[in-house]
C-alpha cells in the first residue's frame, strides 16, 4: 500500500512534504469561479439576433464564470419537451416548466406587452394582467434558481423579466435584465420599468436601447457592444453563377428562415426605378437573384458565410425586414464595405447614421431613391463605404474588451 506523503513541522509557514519544504504564504487553493444563471424562455441554437446575443454575452460569461443555463420551456407534451438536464457545448443546459397552473406565461406576457397602441405607452387592461402574472411565479423554475445557488442571475427576454420580482429579497443573487428589444418603443413604457425594476443593472446592446430605457425610469442602465467577427476571406470568395450578372443590389427579406420576413419590392419594379442593376434577394425557403428576363436560383446552402460572399459583392444591401435588438447584418455589411439602406427608427438606423455608411427610408419610396443613389454615385458610394468599413471595424475592436465589459455589468 502507498504510504501517504510524510508531512513534518518546519515553522510557523513552512511544512514538508514528501521531502520538499513548501513555503505556504505562496501556496492557496484555486478561487472558485462564480456561478451564474443565464435564464432564456428558450435555449436553442439559431441565427435569430436574440438568440446569438444571449449566446455571446454568455459564453464571455464563461471566461470569468461557471455558467448555467434555465431554459422556460412549455413542458405540457412530455413527447415533445427537451430533456430536463442536457450539455450545449460548454453550457449546462436545465429545462423548466414556465407556466404557473394554465397557459404559458412567456406568451402571456409577450401578449400583453405587444398590445401597443399609438400615443399610450401600453393598454391599462394589458398593463394590470402584466403586472397581475408578476407575482405568479413558476415554482418549478424558481427553485431550480434557488438549488442552483447562483452568485447572479441574466435575465434574457422579455419573457422572463416576471422572474425578477421572484428573487427579490435580502440574500438574493446580483440580477441583471437584458430585454432584448432594441429600439422597440415598449422599451420606455412604465410597465417594463416596474419588470425590471428588481433588477441590478439593465443591459442594452444599443445606444437606442439604452435611451429608451432611461427614458422610461430604469435606474442603472449598462451598454454592450456585441462583437462581430466576419471572415473577409471567405466573403471576397465569389458565389457561383454571380459573376454573369454584374453590378447587383442585395435585398434581405427573409434571413434567417425562423426570424422576421419583411416585403419587398418585385424586382423589375425596383429596376424600373433604380435602373438597369441586377438584384439578389435573401429570402425564405430560398435565395436567387435576376436580371432583366433571367432569373438564377441559388443551389448553395444559406449559410452565414454566403450571405457574407452576397453581402461582399453587392452595390448596397437593402433591409426590408423589422430590425432587431443588435442589427447584426448591417454592422457586418458595413465591414465588408457595403453600404447599407435600413428602415428608420432602428438600431440599424443607428449604425448607419453613426457609421456615415448607408441612409435610412420611411417610405418605401425612399428606400428605392436610397438605392439608385448608390447605383448612380460611385463615388459617392466609395465613401460611403470606407466610412462604414472604418467605424465598422472600430466596433469590432471595442469588442476586444467584450469579456471584461460583461463581467464587470453582470458579475457581483
């Protein structure tokens, strides 16, 4: 049998062990890493913005962090729920029931608070059934947050801000809110303010964002930029079957196939008014792109990486879709060096105006103006371009610091 390494007295801060005398005023046992929860009311790999947001800051979360994940599924058909407890990579994924006795309460809660109406910050009848779910707390989903024992708690979602109010009280982990609703007007109403109102700090990915909800009387208001990383060699690689068509404008109406779908306009409507420019469309179940009488189906997968060759090569990317918290198509298209013609109001506004590299339509009659605008100045479209290219990649250096940013908002 080994015997165990002989240990023998050698002064009020040296033992010896094994024969080797260890100086214990330099010798301490590893910190353990805080625990933080990351609660989503969905937890699930995408190309939607809210979801690879919350994916970014958790897993710069975990550089400084042990991460847990508390998915608020709808657990009513056993046959269809995801498992209770399953690995995502580096995260621990735990599925929860969200819905105290009937009806799911994320929808509910997403009901009410989408049930704006112009000049009043929300419905009182929706406000009072907002304010009256708060204190209906999903059992099992609070105490798996309690048997957890986090150190601090993300709320990710609109869907999961009621939480806040269940984890108030003296002894209570650091909660941070992050709603996720970039520039959405809802954002400044008194109802989200009394949701987060429980929390520490409330996270905005955009400076739209953080204004509104400033202007809506949340207290401590943290920015984040999310980091986008473009692999520019891959982009400038061009698609097959592009080179034929020329000069063309790139439409986004339909990216990814499970996010927002925006209209827009038929081709050789928007070449009447352009001119003679072929035109590329990002679209659901399929992308193509056309030209006069031709017409050209993409027989290559839709891929990130191939929307980022489409984006690359075109005169100017039209947005058409509603635009969400982060815009992260439209940060991207700018440091690929194309400008970008987005729908006012937006966080993608707020990059274009920021950047000087692409304009911003009401109507969609400004739109296509915006659009023959590049098509017609080159010159004026160089500019706009190294414009966006510079800021664009300032912003993704900014995102050197992204860690240490998040753990400083998020982490006691």
């Amino acid at each position: 049998m080994d015997t165990p390494p002989r240990r023998e007295a050698a002064g009020a801060d040296r033992e010896v062990v094994a024969g080797v005398r260890v100086d214990r005023r330099f010798v301490s046992a590893a910190a353990p890493l805080p625990r933080v929860a990351v609660v989503v009311a969905s937890w699930s790999p995408g190309e939607q913005e809210h979801q690879a947001a919350v994916r970014a800051v958790a897993g710069a979360l975990a550089l400084s962090a042990e991460v847990v994940v508390v998915s608020l599924d709808d657990r009513s058909d056993p046959s269809t729920s995801p498992p209770p407890r399953r690995t995502d990579g580096i995260f621990a994924v735990h599925s929860v029931a969200a819905t105290p006795g009937r009806g799911e309460l994320a929808g509910r809660i997403q009901e009410a608070l989408s049930t704006l109406e112009p000049g009043r910050p929300l419905p009182e009848l929706a406000a009072e059934g907002l304010f009256g779910l708060e204190g209906r707390t999903a059992p099992e989903a609070v105490g798996l947050l309690e048997d957890l024992e986090p150190q601090a708690v993300l709320l990710a979602g609109v869907e999961t801000l009621w939480m806040a109010s269940c984890l108030s009280g003296s002894g209570r982990p650091r909660l941070a809110a992050m709603p996720l609703l970039g520039a959405d007007p809802r954002l400044g109403s008194a109802a989200l303010a009394r949701l987060v109102g429980a929390a520490d700090i409330v996270v905005a990915l955009s400076g739209t964002e953080a204004s509104l909800l400033e202007a809506g009387g949340a207290a401590a208001v943290g920015r984040l930029r999310l980091p986008f990383a473009v692999n520019e060699e891959a982009a400038r690689t061009p698609l097959d079957g592009m080179s034929s068509f020329g000069p063309y404008l790139l439409v986004l109406s339909g990216w990814p196939d499970d996010g927002p779908a925006g209209d827009a306009p038929p081709h050789d409507y928007l070449r009447a008014v352009v001119g003679e420019v072929a035109v590329a469309e990002v679209r659901r179940g399929g992308w193509f792109v056309s030209e006069g009488r031709r017409r050209f189906g993409f027989p290559f997968e839709g891929t990130r990486v191939n929307l980022w060759r489409l984006m690359a090569g075109a005169t100017a990317m039209l947005d058409v879709r509603p635009i969400g918290p982060v815009a992260r198509e439209a940060v991207e298209s700018l440091q690929l060096g194309t400008p970008v013609v987005v729908p006012a109001g937006t966080v993608a506004a707020e990059h274009a105006e920021a950047s000087d590299g692409g304009l911003w339509y009401e109507a969609p009659g400004e739109m296509l103006e915006a659009a023959r605008y590049f098509v017609e100045r080159p010159s004026d479209r160089e500019r706009f371009s190294r414009a966006g290219r510079i800021w664009a990649t300032g912003e993704r250096a900014a995102g050197g610091g992204f860690a240490g940013d998040v753990a400083r908002l998020l982490l006691p």
